[in-house]
C-alpha cells in the first residue's frame, strides 16, 4: 500500500495561506502573499524540488487546485514537467469539468484515501481544509511540514477549532536550512495521552 504525503509550507504562528505570490490567495481580505521566498534559501528550494521528484500522484483541494491548473500547465521546467506529467486528483463537490489535462475529481476524503491502493507517493502541497478531511477521515500517512521563520498574525492555520486530537511521531530526521527554515516530516502516532506533571 502507498502513502499520501500532505506538504505544507507554515509559518510560526501556524499561516499556510499564500506562500508563493501576492496575488496567489487574497481571500479573507490577506494581504500578505508571497512570504515563502524572502525566508527560503537554495538549499531548501532544492530539497522541496527532490521531494517532488518523488510523486506519483497529486492530491488537491478545490481552491490549491485552482492556483496550480491556472499557473503549472505552462511551465516546463522540472517542477512543472513532473506536476504535468503525473496523475492528479482533486477533491471537489463542485467542479465537474476540470481544465488541467489528466485531472480526475473525487467526492470526498474516504476516495482519496483510496489512492494509496493504485500509487507508492500520493502528495499534496496547501490545500489545508483537504488535510483536516483526511485527519478526520484517519487516510493520511504523513505530515510534511515546512516551517519558515516569519509570523504574519493573519491568514488560513492548518490547525484551528475541530482539529482532531492526535499525537504524532518524526518520520525522518528534521532537517535545518541556511535561512532558518526547518522541514519535520510527521506520522500519526495514535490519540492524545494525558498525564500530570511531577508535583501538579
């Protein structure tokens, strides 16, 4: 059985919302797109490229969907060929002719769980409402998370109110890069264990 990977690009207080332009996700009045860049560095725009490498299927929400099919199928560097080239899924109740050639909707988060049956690496990037669905649904395997040294005080969180409660365990080292950003590569590890501290 394969994996899905949902990677995600967070600030510190937890923003997700428009790390690659200005313009890229205004909703909710955000002014602040385009944040990722300024914080990032060679060496870890390198390894967030090698880990796309590694897909063999794309997984989005409506709304990331919508910013990638309007930006990648004109790209034909790396990144853009391997986006273009593999199958993508998006989750949508809505969307009913999608433009992105080899695109095929699904109805919910138990379909996309599905996935793992047919591909090895099942990856996502933003699409953060999608992530929560797939926590719920429990078909989620890992949780890539690149956090970047900024704050913006405004902006989707990954992590709001019905957030299901969950522990997690590192699956691969955390890795530091030049400019602070940090990428801590996540498993579930089951539920939420209680315990009082020594002399509470």
């Amino acid at each position: 059985m394969g994996i899905i990977v949902a990677n995600l690009f967070l600030t510190l207080d937890g923003v997700y919302q428009g790390p690659g332009g200005r313009e890229e996700d205004t909703e909710g009045g955000f002014t602040l797109g385009g944040w990722q860049l300024p914080v990032s560095d060679a060496e870890a725009e390198a390894a967030i490229e090698a880990g796309i490498g590694h897909i063999d299927a794309l997984l989005l929400g409506r709304k990331t969907y919508d910013i990638f099919a309007a930006y990648w199928p004109n790209q034909s560097d790396d990144i853009g060929g391997t986006l273009n080239r593999v199958p993508k899924f998006v989750v949508s109740s809505t969307l009913t002719d999608p433009t992105w050639e080899g695109t095929t909707v699904l109805p919910d988060a138990a379909a996309a769980g599905r996935l793992r049956d047919e591909y090895n690496q099942v990856h996502m990037f933003g699409s953060g409402v999608l992530i929560r669905s797939l926590l719920q649904a429990d078909v989620l395997d890992r949780l890539h998370l690149w956090l970047y040294p900024v704050t913006l005080g405004q902006g989707k969180r990954l992590f709001d109110a019905g957030t299901v409660p969950a522990t997690f365990r590192l699956a691969e080292p955390a890795r530091t890069f030049p400019k602070g950003s940090v990428s801590l590569v996540y498993e579930r590890a089951g539920g939420v264990r209680t315990q009082d501290m020594p002399g509470a």
